[in-house]
C-alpha cells in the first residue's frame, strides 16, 4: 500500500500534465480531481487507459470529470438543472471509473445553499438557502437514485465530510451526528471519505474535541471508510497544506490504519495538499508511507 497524490495539487494543468507532475513526486497512485481544463470525454478516457496501461492506480473525486460548462456539483440541490448536470457529471465520472479499474469515487454531500462559480475552481455562497432537512432530504434522493448503477459496475460511492464557515454552516455532513444521519438513510453499499482537513475546522468552529469525535466516528464508520484525504490548516478555513512531521493527522491516521474497510478491501491515503511545493509533497508522502506501508 501507497499514498496517492491528488491531481488536485497541480490544478489549472491538464490531466496528462498532472498525472506527470504527480509521477515527479514518486507517485504512481493518484486521485483525479479538480480543478483541470475541459476535455472531451473520449479523449480524456484515451488519455486516461494509457497511463493505466503504463501501471498507473486511480480514483475518482468529486468535480471530475471537468464539465465543459462550469457549474456548481451539488447533491442537495432543489434546483432541477443543477441536479440534472450534477448527476450527469456522476454518471460519466462512473463510467470513467469502471473503464479504468478506480474502485472509488468520493463525492461531496452537498449544500444548503446555492452558489456561483469564482475561478480555480472555487465558488461562493449566495443568500439563497433552504433548510438542512431540505438538503438532507434532496441529498439522500440523489444517492438513492444512483447507488445500484455503482454497485452494478463494481465501484464504491464515497460520501465526504464536509465543513462549516466562521460565522455561518451551507454544508451536510459536518460533524458525527450529521454524518450519522445521513448513513442512517442511505444503502450499506455508500462508503465514507474521511477528510481530516475538514475534521480540524469542523471541530474548531464548532468547538469539540477532534480526536475524541474521531473515535467515535471510527467506532461507528470504520468498515464503511474507504478513503482518507489528508491536508493541513488553521482550524478555520480549508488551506490544503501540507503535512508535516507533527501533524496531529499521521496520529490520526494510525488510529485508522488499525481499522479495516468492510471485506479487507485496501483503503486509499490521499495527500490534498494544493497549497504545497513539490518538496513537501514528497515528505507529505513519506511521512504517510511510513505509517501505511
């Protein structure tokens, strides 16, 4: 078992480029996610079988594959165009899966709020909002709808927690009980995505204990984590740092590894880190290496 690298870290360069910026980093394994120009669906695939063949080992996250028009991916949304493009980006991010042999597609679980797209990738939140059962309730319906068609083709749906804003929450799945409830209403089948960046701000914001939570999460969710994504900040806003020799994460991460996905299928450890230079990703890597290897 290896860390993989999110192309993430290299973001606005093509996915070839990435693919090859992640390959300088000594890494073979790798997490395809945003954000990447748009291209053409069967060009991506030729690009993406090719390195496979090369032996190259994938995933799947999120806003990816690139739409050619930039919208928001939001599971909860009420609006009936955002949902039929955010179910159409699933979908090919599925068959995009299936083609390649990625086990995994993580996903956000949504939002409360509706938002406008930035630049890198990123958007903003406006002022229209619904309620969280409203988001809860949309969200549980668009995995209902879709979680056979992955468990047909053999790839496993990943649910990530999320995170709240300083002085304001627009995200599911934020702390455990949220978490809970929303597992409690879909399929066995849906995994989890354990993002420990968005942990350390939740629990900031929020004021609970990290590692206590983190405990109890495990204790609850272990055989349904299947992924880990891994990425430093201040507690208050999603940084993708990198992650250093003292980072309360590689404890984390141990309290993890002592666990086992459902059916001892191998879990995934993905370095997040998009505000990192090439050197620290390469020690973010080691320092994962050595506690997974």
């Amino acid at each position: 078992m290896t860390c993989y690298l999110s192309t993430s870290c290299f973001g606005g360069t093509s996915v070839s480029s990435a693919i090859k910026l992640c390959q300088e980093c000594g890494v073979e394994s790798i997490e395809f996610s945003a954000p990447h120009p748009y291209q053409p669906i069967e060009q991506l695939k030729k690009t993406l079988i090719n390195f496979h063949k090369q032996g190259c080992a994938f995933t799947l996250h999120n806003y990816f594959p690139t739409p050619k028009d930039d919208f928001i991916l939001n599971l909860a949304s009420n609006n009936e165009v955002e949902r039929r493009k955010s179910k159409l980006l699933v979908k090919n991010a599925l068959e995009l899966s299936a083609l390649i042999g990625a086990p995994l597609y993580g996903v956000h679980p949504g939002y409360l709020a509706h938002a406008n797209t930035v630049e890198d990738g990123k958007f903003v939140f406006t002022n229209e909002t619904m309620t969280y059962s409203q988001a809860l309730e949309n969200a549980v319906s668009f995995i209902g709808e879709l979680e056979s068609q992955f468990e047909k083709r053999k790839v496993k749906l990943l649910i990530e927690n999320l995170f709240p804003e300083p002085n304001k929450n627009n995200s599911l799945c934020c702390t455990f009980e949220e978490i809970f409830e929303f597992m409690s209403q879909i399929s066995d089948n849906v995994g989890l995505l354990l993002d420990l960046g968005h942990w350390n701000v939740s629990s900031t914001i929020y004021g609970f204990d990290r590692k206590l939570s983190l405990e109890k999460y495990l204790n609850e969710f272990a055989d349904r984590v299947f992924e880990v994504h891994l990425s430093e900040n201040d507690g208050f806003k999603d940084q993708h740092l990198a992650v250093k020799k003292d980072s309360w994460q590689l404890e984390a991460i141990k309290l993890v590894n002592q666990t086992k996905p459902i059916n001892n299928i191998e879990r995934v450890y993905c370095i997040e880190a998009r505000n990192a230079s090439a050197f620290e990703l390469k020690n973010s890597i080691k320092l994962v290496d050595e506690i997974i290897a």
